[in-house]
C-alpha cells in the first residue's frame, strides 16, 4: 500500500507550495516513484514540480461518461479503457508522475470527475510507494469525498485568527464526511518570531485529534520563486521554508 498525504485549505494558504515540497521530500528520501495528484481545479501542483499537465481528468471527463456507461468498446473492457486514456493524461518524470484533475469540459458540475478520480487513485495508488493529493482550495474537496483513505490529511492555515478557523471547519467536516484518514495533522504558514501563532492553533483544536505539526516561516526565497514560476526542486536546502517543510514531513512519514 502507497503511503498518502492529502493536503487541503483554503486558496491563498500555500498548501499547493507545501504539498510540492512534500513530493521532494519523498523523492530526497528514496521514496519515490511519487505519484503527485494536482486535485484543485485550478492547475498550479505541475509548474512548482517543473512540468506541465497537458491533459486533465476533467479533460476526459464526458468521454470517461460514455467509458463508465457502455459494456465494452472495441473488444476493451471499460476498465482497460478508462486506464488507458488516464494513463494519456498521467505526466511521468524519472522520480515522480503527476496527474491533474483539471476542469470539466462543457456544462455540469465536478461530480462524475471526481467520482472517476476517486477510480483512478485506487488503481493508481497500489502502483507508487507514495502518493502526495493536492486538494481543491477550500471544502469543496472533503465534501466531495475527493480524499478518502489516506495516511495523513494536512490541514494549511494562516496564522490569522480567521485562517486558522478555517482549518478548524475543515476538520470538522471532514469528520462529518468520515475522510479515512490515519492520522490528521496541522501546519501554520507564514509565521513570524513570536506571533503565537502555533499557540492559537493548539487551542483551535483542542479536543481534536488533530497534531498542530509546525510552522513554516516566511520565505523571500520561497516568494521570489513564486512570483517567477520556479519549480521547489531549486530551493536551496538551507532554505527557512524547506528546512521547516522537511521536519513537518520527517514528523508525518519520517524516519
């Protein structure tokens, strides 16, 4: 079985920046090939891992309709074929593959699309020793039941007392949801010295289940590439944001 991280909050919090330097993690620590799942509509997971996702899941999603009602296609099973083109959209590195849930074609809401993706991690997942889900911004993705069956599910906040709600909420309706997560996890981004802001987030979720793991602090490192599109592979190890990412990640999946 893949060990699986599932990342999720809101738009803005750098959960698609953590969820990146999670993949380069694994892949330092020689547990790749990682399986990276860009589940937010609005694609970005690719260009911080260097590579672009040409084709989506959504992009298939009304010829993966007519896959998921027909009997067979040209002697195919419906299986084989829904692999298939899945396997047409899946972007392969020497220590990573990425694959993008993208947009739906045409009109209708994410639901069959993420019922096919939910298909697709299953098959998908047995095949990669690790697999790392970026989640859609916000709660749309636990409502949905986007991540299901994970190792951890990771919880980004702001340091705001506002953010940090959030996360809670998110918490709660994953519960309400019951996401199959081993364990659940919480991390602050953007701390400054002495903002007490890990404080806040311990008394957010007490009487959770939920392990406030961290901080990551503000980068202008990490910024800079950001605004110039630079994948993580090219942060510097001493880096303050990917030192503090490394030991969320040696805290979840380490030794």
């Amino acid at each position: 079985m893949a060990w699986t991280l599932a990342v999720t909050g809101k738009g803005g919090v750098g959960k698609t920046t953590l969820a990146a330097m999670a993949v380069r993690w694994l892949v330092a620590r020689g547990r790749g090939p990682v399986l990276a799942v860009d589940a937010d509509p609005n694609t970005s997971l690719d260009a911080l891992l260097g590579v672009r996702a040409a084709r989506s899941v959504g992009g298939v999603r009304e010829e993966a309709r007519r896959i998921a009602q027909a009997e067979s296609v040209g002697g195919m099973g419906k299986a084989e074929l829904l692999d298939l083109k899945i396997q047409e959209a899946l972007v392969e590195s020497d220590s990573f593959d990425l694959i993008a849930m993208g947009r739906p074609e045409g009109p209708g809401c994410y639901c069959y699309a993420n019922n096919v993706l939910r298909q697709v991690l299953a098959r998908l997942s047995g095949r990669y020793p690790s697999v790392v889900v970026d989640n859609e911004a916000g709660l749309e993705s636990l409502s949905r039941r986007t991540a299901q069956a994970v190792d951890w599910l990771l919880f980004v906040a702001e340091p705001s007392a506002r953010g940090l709600a959030t996360a809670r909420r998110l918490h709660d309706l994953a519960v309400e949801m019951r996401v199959d997560a081993g364990a659940m996890g919480a991390v602050v981004n953007r701390t400054r010295d002495g903002d007490g802001s890990l404080d806040r987030a311990r008394d957010r979720f007490e009487g959770t289940s939920v392990r406030v793991l961290g901080g990551c602090p503000e980068d202008p490192g990490l910024a800079a590439r950001d605004a110039t599109g630079e994948a993580v592979w090219t942060l510097p190890d001493d880096s303050p944001a990917w030192r503090a990412a490394a030991a969320l990640m040696e805290r979840m999946a380490g030794p």
